[in-house]
C-alpha cells in the first residue's frame, strides 16, 4: 500500500475561516477525496494542509428554481445524485453519468463539485512516484518533456468527468465563491485546451452551486470503456436532440471537451469524427479511439 506524505487536515465550519485557509498556496480542497487521495498517494500532489468542505454550509441542498430549473449544491454525491426523483424525471442523463462513475462505493463518497473539477488524466502521468521517475516525469509533473508529443510545447491530459458532457449540453453554469465574493460561469467555459490549467477558475475558488435551467432538449450519455466498472471512460459522449438539431459533446480526448453540431445523426458523427483528435494519453490507440467517436457518437445520436 502506498502511504502518504505528511500533511493536516482542516474542517473548517464557516466560509470566511474556508476562504483564509484557502489562500496558504500550500493548501488543498478536498470534497469525497476518491481522486485528490489517490493522487496525493502517488505524490503527484503534495498539499501541506487538506480543507474539507464536509462542514461548510449551504453545499448539499437541491432547489427548484422559478423556471424550472435545479440549483444542486456541489456537496451533494453522485450517489445522492443519481437517485434523486427531479433528476431522475427531468435531466435522466445525469443520473445515468452518476451511475457509471467508478463503483457504487466510489459514487457514495464522490461529490459533483470533485467531478466537475477533477484532474486532467494520462497514461504516463496517472502512476506512482517511482514508475514516473522511471521516465524522468513528464511536463504535467516533475518533468519537462510530453511523452505524448515530444515536440510540442503542451500537455494533452484528457478531461475524463461524467457529469460535464451532460451538464454541458443542458447549459448547466457553476457558481464559484472566493473571498471577493461569487461569479457564474457556464459549463462551455469551464474548460480550457491545456492539460495543465485545464480548468478556468481563480485560485482559491470554490465551486459551491451547479445551476441548470429547465431541460430544452432530451440528452443521452454514452461512456467507451474497458470494463463496466471502475474504468475511466476513453471516450465520453453526450448527445442531444433539440428544436436546433442535433448536439453533442465529446469528452476524455483532451482538456477541453469538445462540442459539435449536425443536423441528422450521420452528418454529427461525420462532425464530431472530422473535429475530434484523440491523442495518445490512453492505452487505447488514438486511431483508433478517433474512429471509436464517429461510431459512439452516431449511436448516442439515434438513440435519441
Ligand atoms: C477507481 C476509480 C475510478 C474512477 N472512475 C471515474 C469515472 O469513471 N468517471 C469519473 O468521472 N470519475 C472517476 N473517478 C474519479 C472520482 O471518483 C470522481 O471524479 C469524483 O466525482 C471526484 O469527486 P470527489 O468529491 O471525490 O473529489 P476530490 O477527490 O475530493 O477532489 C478532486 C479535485 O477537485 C477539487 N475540488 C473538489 N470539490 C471542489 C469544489 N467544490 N470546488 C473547487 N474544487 C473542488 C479538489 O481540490 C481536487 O483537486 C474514479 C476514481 C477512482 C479512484
Ligand atoms: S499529455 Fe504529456 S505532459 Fe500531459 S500528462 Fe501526458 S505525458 Fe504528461
């Protein structure tokens, strides 16, 4: 078993005491911790001090809003998620994506905040302390070098969370509150083309609200993995279908997720498979994960 590194852990009560403890550098969130303590065992994270959200107030409610709409704090898990009754009738995909993360246990502890800001994941990254040393680290971590592409300048770390496709598509925005106060951001900018700094958030943020409006269109997830459980997705699809055609969001094949158009199922497969790059942070070989996207996304599409 691999131990952990030294650190303290904090249980703040109220958002002020959060929001100082927050702005040491050396200082971490931490929500369900299924991605942040396994990343802390395989050193890729080494926070001095962890700031649970567990006492902090107002982060596991769930509102209906004047039009319709959820407001669901980031606290709740993907558990609780997955089998409340207005997410069930009115946003099914998102109860789906709940229930495919990892495995039950994980989804009992796992919160959506954690979800919509996990780490950028790779195969050459996402390793204990000794086997990435053995290839002297990469750019994302304790090296300089990108064993995905030697001859670029960037990290390609692929964004692999559940929720987001779905959240995306339903035009889900998060609130972020900080010690200057809260801003909205929508889903679609959440995210940015950088393995590294994936995520477009201040530091010392925290993600507390998700909002999402009344469903406009029926959205359908589909997750491409190895095994039915425990398994990351190597290809995520969120498809929908809407006054305006077709949609879909694609996801694990880079920082950002990636949005295409068409107005039958076939031309938005052609669009998702002429747009999407896959490259070589997974097992899987990336041409073949990018033929992978035409075909998820065509079955997404006319299942719809
Ligand atoms: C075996 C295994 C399989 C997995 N499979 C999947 C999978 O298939 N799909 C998937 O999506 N995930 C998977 N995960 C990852 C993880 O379980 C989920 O993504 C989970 O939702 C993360 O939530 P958490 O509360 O545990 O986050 P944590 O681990 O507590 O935090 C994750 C990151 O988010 C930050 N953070 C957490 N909450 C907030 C907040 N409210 N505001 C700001 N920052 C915050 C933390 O600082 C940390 O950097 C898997 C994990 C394991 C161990
Ligand atoms: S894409 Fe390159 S830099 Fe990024 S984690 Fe993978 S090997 Fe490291």
């Amino acid at each position: 078993m691999l131990p952990f590194a030294p650190f303290s852990l904090e249980t703040p009560d109220t958002w002020a005491t959060a929001h100082d403890l927050l702005a040491d550098p050396g200082a971490r969130l931490v929500a369900g911790g299924t991605d942040l303590l396994p990343s802390m065992k395989h050193r890729i994270f080494r926070p001095g001090v962890l700031v649970s959200m567990r006492r902090l107030p107002g982060l596991r409610t769930v509102e209906e809003t004047a039009d319709g709409g959820l407001t669901i704090g980031a606290g709740l898990t993907l558990r609780e998620l997955s089998r409340l009754a207005p997410v069930r009738a009115r946003y099914p995909a998102l109860a789906a994506a709940c229930a495919t993360v990892a495995t039950p246990t994980i989804q009992a502890t796992a919160t959506l905040g954690g979800n919509i800001m996990l780490d950028t994941r790779c195969v050459y990254y996402n390793q204990p302390e000794g086997w990435r040393a053995g290839i002297g680290g990469c750019l994302k971590c304790d090296g300089s070098v990108c064993h995905v592409a030697p001859k670029g300048k960037g990290c390609y770390a692929a964004h692999s969370a559940d929720t987001v496709p779905v959240l995306w598509l339903h035009g889900a925005r998060v609130v972020l509150a900080s010690a200057d106060g809260e801003r909205t951001l929508p889903m679609a900018e959440m995210y940015q083309d950088d393995g590294i700094a994936w995520l477009a958030v201040r530091p010392g943020e925290v993600l507390t609200r998700v909002l999402l409006p009344a469903p406009a269109a029926t959205v359908l997830h589909r997750k491409a993995r190895t095994r039915a459980a425990i398994d990351y997705g190597y290809l995520l699809v969120a498809a929908s279908r809407g006054p305006e055609g077709y949609r879909a969001v694609v996801s694990a094949v880079g920082p950002r997720p990636i949005e295409v158009s068409g107005d039958t199922p076939e031309r938005l497969a052609e669009a998702a498979y002429a747009t999407v790059q896959p490259l070589g942070t997974h097992l899987q070989p990336a041409t073949w994960r990018k033929k992978m996207v035409r075909v998820e996304v065509r079955r997404a599409a006319e299942l719809l």
